[in-house]
C-alpha cells in the first residue's frame, strides 16, 4: 500500500514516536547484550560454556520446549479442532479458558502446580516426582505455552467448509486420509506459526518454571533461571553469555515467524 | 434402478426435515428434486450420498442396500453449492483425488484427468490453482472432480446457485449434454423450477420434507395432484367448482369433466387454467375454449413477446383477478381496454381435488 497523500508534521511525529519507542525498548537491549557478553573478550563465554551446569541448562531449556512443542502441538490442534467443528454445552467457556495460560502469572500458575502436583496434593504423584523436578519443568513450559496453536490454528480451520470434507468423503476418502490430504495441508502454516511460538514462549518462560522446578542447580535449573543466578551471583559475564544464546534463537525464530506470516497472508490473498 | 428410497424419514430433533420419502430414479435420469429452501431437499441428497444417516427407512443404490454404509463406500459423486475445491490443490490434483484414493497408476490419472478437462471445455487448466478460476469453471472442475472415478451417481446440490444468471445457463446446457453423454444417473436439487424444467428428465415437487409427487415436466405443468404442485411450477389460474356426473359446474357455466375424474364426483373441485390456456372474446357466441364467466379487465401490460392481462370474473366467489397471456395479436383484434367486460374461456384445463 502506498500513501498518496503528502505528509504531515503530526504524520511525522507518530512515526518518530513509535520508531524512538521501539529502538528503545526492543533495540537497545538486544545491543546491550551482545555488548556485554563479549565486553571482555571470548574468554569469559568459552568458560561459561564448559561448565557443566550451563551445557545441562541450556540443554534441557531446548529439549524440554521441543516436547512441549510436540505435546502441545497435539494438544493445540484437538482443541482448536473441537472448537470449530463441535458444538456442545460449555463450548464458550471452554473456548475462553483456552487463553488462561496468557492472563495468568505464570508465578500463579507454578504455585499451583506445587499445590496440585506437590506432596499432598489433589494429583501428588506417586510413581516419579513432578515438582522440583523435570517433569514439573516440563509441566510449566507445556502450560504456558499451551493456547498458541489453538488460537494460530482455530480461524483457518473455520475457514474449511465442511463441505470440503464432505467431498473427500463422498470421493472415498477416510477420516484420516481427508484430514492428511485436505485439512492439515491448509492449516499447515498456521500450524507451523503456532508452534514457533511455541517454542519460543517455552525456551523463555522463567516464573512457572523457577517456582515449580525449584531452580535446582545441574538438575532442574534452566537456561532462564541460570541467568537469573548468574546475575545473583554477580557473574554478568554468565548472564550475558547464556542471553546472547538466548537472543539469537530468538532472533532465528523472529525471522522464521516473518517469512511464515509472509506466507499465511500470501495464501489469504 | 438405480437409486431407491423407501419411507425414508430424517429428524433433527423432533422436527422432521425428511418424512417418509420413497421414490425411485432410473438409470440414466436425470431427476429434480425441486423445492423451497427448508423443504428438506439438500437433507434428502446427503441421505442419498450417506454425509448423513436416516433415521428410518433404506436406502438403494444399484440394487444394493447402502442405509448403513459410510459416503466412503457409497460411490457418489457429490457436486455443491460452492467452494468445495480444494483450495491448495490444482485444478489437476481436484480432479485427480478420487483416482488417488483409489490407487489409480499415476499414468492412468493422468490420462483420466485430461480426459475430462476436455470434456468440461477447459483442457489448458490443470495446472492452475482454484482461486484463480470463475465461479463457473470451478463447478465445472467440481463436476469433472465428481464424475473421474466413474461413481454410480451423481448428486448435485444446487450446483449453479452462486453464479451469474448467464454462466448459469451456459453451465446447465453442458451439464445436460455430459450427463447424457456419460449416461449417469443424476439427482439435481435445485429451488429454481426454471432450472428444473430445462434439465429434468423428472421432477420430485418436495414441501416440508415430503414429496409430494414425482414426474415428467410436462405431466407436474399440466395435471399436477396437489395444489402445491400447481401453484409452484408456473403461474396458476385456481377456480372452485363442483363435479356432478360428467359435469364441471362453475356457478352458471358448465364444462365437461375431464376424464379419469369419477372419483371426485359431488365434492367441491378446484379447475386449474394455466395463463397460456385462457382466451378472451367481446361476445357469448365465439366458438373458442369453454366459456368460465365474464369479467372486467383490470389490467394490460406488454411484455415483449406476450401480453399479460388481469381479469376478475363477476358472479364468482373467488375475487382473485385471473392472470391471462395472450399473443399480441389476439390483444390488436381485441382491442382490450382496462375496464371492459369480456368473456373467459378456457382451452384446456386441469381438475384438483378439492381437499388437496
């Protein structure tokens, strides 16, 4: 789209605004990090990196977000598709509880899992430990998480006419055929932004995971809560250096969330 | 036979959208299920094609009870009202998926998928993506798309109702000509009797999920069973009368009674004259048609190649002006003016039962 009309000073200052605004809160700080992490040279991060407990950090932060992406990629996509193609009683209620996970502290929400899943609790767990251990960690990153594919997928399944199904059907499809080959092809990049978002809201999350993991040191402490420590500690280098992973997965996955976009509304177009 | 119903009922609910239909289409007909919207016209389809299940009755395809089969294993082929492309696929890909389903050689689908490009006219276009297609070239892809793996029927839900009045009767004509190519035992649901007339081998007249009657344009035009039936398709002139012996008696006027309507003798009866049948004459004595009444006319006006004339009769308990279309030139001798007295006759008509 191109704005044919000349500009005006007040166009001008909303623009100086929002620009100003955003190179503030989004840009400085992606330009601190990277500063401060090699502020004094390679040397602080290679030994950040050898130590054990940051490898093992880092490592559950990405594998556990890669389970929950694929928990809640199931997850996601049975209850945004309940939701388009179902109607029962509750249905509304059920749909506004999908975005709890967002409304909710996550503070709040790992509190009550300590209480739901901890000794004692309504589900306390008798065959392994979910709180203050990898379970509960895992348990965190799936919640807060959780309505992203939902709420990626929800609109472009409603957009599928049932009569779309009802003819692969009548053609000689199967259920699961017609879904593989009709439905899932078109919400296949929804899906796909979903999940990201996934993945990046659960390498990222910091309170649930803090208050139901317990941070415990080489066991349940995860990338976030390192950095947490390491500025407690007053070990910026630490900080900085773990940050600095941190920011450039997310930058990789900004990137990979645009040219998804790009092509969501390629396709709507 | 190829498709038969027997007491086939539907219910959402306690409401009943499908009652107790049963009825039996031909092979290589091409039959119209025709009715207001809410009839339970498109619920009858989608029984037929098993998108949805009976609640009592049966149903039979090609001498085989398929009431509780599944739409995978029916062997329709399904066309709706719109969007129903898959809209990521070619128009190739649409046309081939039921051949893929059924494990069709790439080369044979190929082969089969060209075919019926070229036989819906639009050979150049497989590789071409719905979106990029008119609404008319998409019906006719879902057309090719139904017929490629040769189902036993083909049901078509008001398959022209989202296009241009133009590219609709450019559609029907070659729908006609494929289904009489192909030979396939078609349904067509459709609310538009235009439509219904123009492709019907017969037609089903259904109204509030019961079919009321089933048969030829012409016979449900000129001798329909019900006064639905009669008011529906066309316009309909209704006069009340009584049959005594061979008689029709219009208050004054006498007809003969048509035949085969003995069992209608001493009970009030309703005449139905279709506008194209009534003549008008400034004198008793004329020789044309039977005399109904007299009456005053009310209005004239020309529509291009007919002129339709209002007249209400005198001496008649019904004041509803009879729609009459005459040719011009009957209307140039006449010289009808807006409030003469003319006299009414009838060429040919057609006896309701009272009740119906």
């Amino acid at each position: 789209m191109r704005d044919l009309s000349p500009r005006s000073p007040i166009t001008w200052a909303l623009i100086a605004l929002v620009v100003g605004y955003a190179a503030v809160l989004f840009g400085l700080p992606i330009v601190t990090v990277v500063a401060s992490a090699f502020q004094k040279g390679l040397d602080p991060i290679i030994k950040t990196f050898k130590d054990s407990s940051v490898q093992h950090a880092i490592f559950i932060t990405f594998s556990l977000a890669g389970i929950a992406v694929i928990v809640n990629a199931a997850a996601g996509l049975l209850t945004a598709w309940v939701l388009t193609r179902h109607q029962f009683p509750g249905k509304r209620v059920l749909d506004a509880m999908v975005d709890i996970p967002f409304v909710f502290s996550p503070v709040i929400a790992g509190y009550a899992m300590i209480v739901l899943f901890g000794r004692g609790g309504w589900l306390a767990p008798t065959l392994f430990p979910i709180v203050f251990a990898l379970p509960g960690v895992l348990l965190a990153k799936i919640f807060v998480s959780l309505p992203f594919v939902t709420r990626e997928v929800q609109p472009v399944l409603a957009s599928i006419t049932p009569e779309q199904e009802h003819a692969a059907y009548t053609m000689g499809a199967s259920r699961w055929l017609t879904f593989r080959r009709v439905i899932l092809p078109e919400i296949r990049t929804a899906l796909l932004y979903g999940l990201v978002l996934t993945f990046a809201r659960a390498v990222g999350e910091f309170g649930a995971v803090a208050v139901v993991s317990g941070s415990i040191q080489g066991y349940t402490e995860t990338a976030t809560s390192f950095v947490f420590r390491a500025l407690n500690d007053r070990n910026p280098s630490g900080a900085y250096s773990v940050s600095l992973v941190l920011m450039i997965v997310s930058l990789a996955i900004l990137i990979l969330l645009n040219l998804l976009k790009h092509r969501l509304t390629a396709r709507k177009g | 036979m190829s498709i038969r119903l027997e007491h086939v009922s539907k219910f959402y609910g306690t409401q009943s959208v499908v009652c107790d239909v049963s009825l039996t289409v031909n092979s290589g007909e091409l039959f119209v299920l025709l009715g207001a919207s809410g009839s339970g016209k498109s619920t009858l389809l989608r029984l037929i094609a098993g998108l949805l299940p009976a609640d009592s009755g049966r149903v039979w395809l090609h001498n085989q009870d398929v009431t509780h089969l599944p739409p995978q294993q029916r062997e329709t082929g399904f066309v709706f009202q719109q969007y129903s492309l898959f809209r990521h696929m070619t128009v190739a890909e649409n046309i081939a998926f039921g051949l893929d389903v059924r494990h069709v050689e790439r080369k044979q689908q190929n082969k089969q998928v060209q075919e019926l490009l070229d036989l819906i006219g639009m050979a150049d276009f497989g590789k071409r993506m719905p979106s990029q297609l008119s609404g008319g070239q998409q019906q006719r892809v879902a057309l090719a798309r139904a017929l490629a793996y040769q189902p036993r029927v083909l049901l078509l839900d008001e398959p022209f109702g989202a296009l241009d009045v133009q590219i609709r009767s450019q559609l029907r004509q070659s729908l006609r000509a494929i289904q009489q190519q192909l030979g396939v035992t078609t349904v067509l649901v459709t609310h538009d009797q235009e439509e219904a007339f123009e492709l019907a081998d017969r037609i089903g007249i259904l109204s509030n999920g019961t079919l009321l009657e089933a048969d030829t344009p012409n016979a449900l035009y000129h001798a329909p069973q019900t006064r639905y039936t009669a008011t529906f398709l066309g316009h309909a002139n209704i006069i009340p009368a009584q049959r005594n012996g061979t008689q029709l008696y219009l208050g004054d006027y006498r007809l003969p009674a048509p035949p085969h309507t003995e069992h209608l003798a001493n009970q009030p009866v309703e005449l139905l004259c279709r506008p194209e049948e009534i003549d008008l004459t400034h004198t008793l004595e004329d020789q044309r048609g039977h005399v109904v009444g007299q009456g005053i006319v009310t209005s004239i006006a020309q529509a291009g190649p007919s002129v339709h004339v209002s007249v209400i009769l005198s001496d008649h308990v019904t004041q509803t002006p009879l729609n009459i279309v005459l040719p011009p030139f009957r209307q140039r001798e006449l010289a009808l003016q807006v409030g003469q007295c003319v006299w009414v006759r009838v060429n040919s008509y057609h006896v309701l039962g009272g009740t119906l």
